[in-house]
C-alpha cells in the first residue's frame, strides 16, 4: 500500500516537473519576460497541487463508504 502511495505521488511530482521544463523550454527560443515563465510554472505547480488533494480526498472517501457498508 505505502508503495503505490509513494509511486502515485512520485509520479504526479514527476509530471509536474517534466510540464514545467517544457513549458520554460518551449520559452528559450523567444526570450521574453521572465515573470511569465513563472507564471506559467505557478499555475503548473498549483494545479498538480490541485490535483493531488482532490485524489487524497477521494481515496479518504473510498475508505470511509467502504467501511460503513451497510448490513443486510
């Protein structure tokens, strides 16, 4: 269980850095403002945040319905 926890949020760290490098990387050719580029990375970072809660709440509502089943 801890270790497709730790894979799972490996993996969502991992998209989350390979989004951003290609987001700066695509900027390199055409230098314009700086401040873009992090923004673009703070909005890319904010939604793998986003996105991780939103999967942590699911998987804490999973367990709660799974252990309050209803008895025949």
């Amino acid at each position: 269980m801890h270790g497709v926890a730790i894979r799972f949020y490996n993996y969502a760290l991992y998209c989350g850095a390979i989004a951003a490098g290609v987001l700066i990387l695509v900027e390199l050719p055409q230098p314009s403002d700086y401040a873009d580029e992090g923004y673009r990375v703070l909005w890319t970072l904010c939604g793998v945040a986003i996105t991780l809660f939103v999967m942590m709440v699911a998987g804490l509502l999973a367990k709660r319905t799974s252990k309050t089943s209803p008895s025949p």
